[in-house]
C-alpha cells in the first residue's frame, strides 16, 4: 500500500483480499493438513508399491485412516523432535516429510534421526519438490542437533535409491525384511542409507 491507502501496481491482488504466495515453499505441517497428508501418502504408496503388494490390498488404501493417524501425531507430536514438513506449490500441498529420533535397534536416538517417510503427490513428481523437502529436513536435523540422518528404501525401488544417492545419501550396510502380515505371506526387502546433516 502507498502512503495514501491506494494499491501499488504491483500489489493490486490486494483488491481480492488475495496475498502474494511463494510458487514453492516447505514449512512444518499443521494439523488441518492432515487430511491432504493422508492423499498424498496413499496416492504414493499405490505408485511405489505397485507390484510388492497385491492390487486389491492398494486398492483399499483408505487416505482417511491415514489422516486420523497424522492428525493425532500433529496435534500431539510426543517428543519435541518428531516434525512433518510440507511441500507446496503456491497454496497446494504437494509433498511432505516425517522425521524423527530413529528407533533402529543400532541407532543413538540423541544422535541419530529416520526419515519415517517422504513423499510426493505422483502428479507433481519431477518438479524439485522432493529435493526442496530433503533439503529442508537436513537444515531441520541439523538444528535440531542431531549427528547423521537415515531413511529406509526398498532394494527394488531404483528411482527412490537414485534420488537419496544423487544427494550425496550412501548404504550404511544395514538391511531388513519386512513381513507386512505376520504370515511370511508377503516380504519386502529393505536398505538403510544415511547421510552426516552437517557435511551438508
């Protein structure tokens, strides 16, 4: 606004009642952003999981269960370095990033933080939001004190690996096979890769 109350040329969204929005952003999640959270993180299971779990079993994927659970997580995080991190593309929730104290059986949770997920919406992939969200969870990891970073990928999932490896994420030798029904009916094999946030 000028001195008089008149608009600038360059602020006349002002007349709307709209206000200039960043084309993309990551900030911490709030807790009415559960529901997008739950879409996302559905609509990117089904794409990475796509041939690891049966069709009808992604299928039934409901985004609302997973909503109730980052509701709650978001309105009552527990430890105070359990953060979620949104993507944005202007005022749309395209990613997000949870991070915590890891709780590997090997881990130092003073020292040692898990990626316990992260995940872009499938049709806004390729677009750099994925690297804007890892980029902002190391900054997060590191001043929150922590001493190295991991994340655990499926062996099979070559573009998630290539994306972690392409900033400067390596194995750390660690690996898991995880039984999803208890009945040895389906198993996925699992890496763990690490990065050190302050050789960022």
């Amino acid at each position: 606004m000028s001195d008089f109350g008149v608009p600038e040329p360059a602020n006349l969204s002002d007349l709307s009642g709209d206000t200039p929005v960043a084309e993309t952003s990551v900030r911490l999640a709030l807790p009415a952003e559960a529901g997008e959270i739950g879409e996302i993180q559905v609509a990117a299971w089904r794409t990475s999981y796509a041939g690891l779990l049966p069709a009808d079993v992604l299928a039934d994927l409901n985004p609302a269960q997973f909503a109730a659970q980052w509701r709650a997580a978001l309105v009552a995080p527990g430890e105070a370095r359990n953060r979620v991190m949104v993507a944005l593309a202007g005022r749309t929730l395209v990613g997000f990033a949870a991070i915590t104290p890891s709780d590997d059986p090997d881990a130092d949770p003073q020292n040692d933080a898990l990626i316990a997920e992260l995940a872009v919406s499938p049709e806004a992939t390729r677009a750099g939001h994925g690297s804007r969200l890892l980029n902002a969870v190391v900054d997060t990891i590191r001043a929150d004190g922590f001493r190295r970073v991991t994340v655990w990928v499926n062996s099979t999932d070559d573009v998630l690996r290539a994306f972690y490896t392409e900033s400067g994420w390596g194995p750390d030798g660690a690996h898991r096979e995880l039984d999803l029904y208890g009945d040895e009916s389906v198993r996925i094999k699992q890496i763990r890769l690490h990065t050190d946030p302050g050789t960022e």
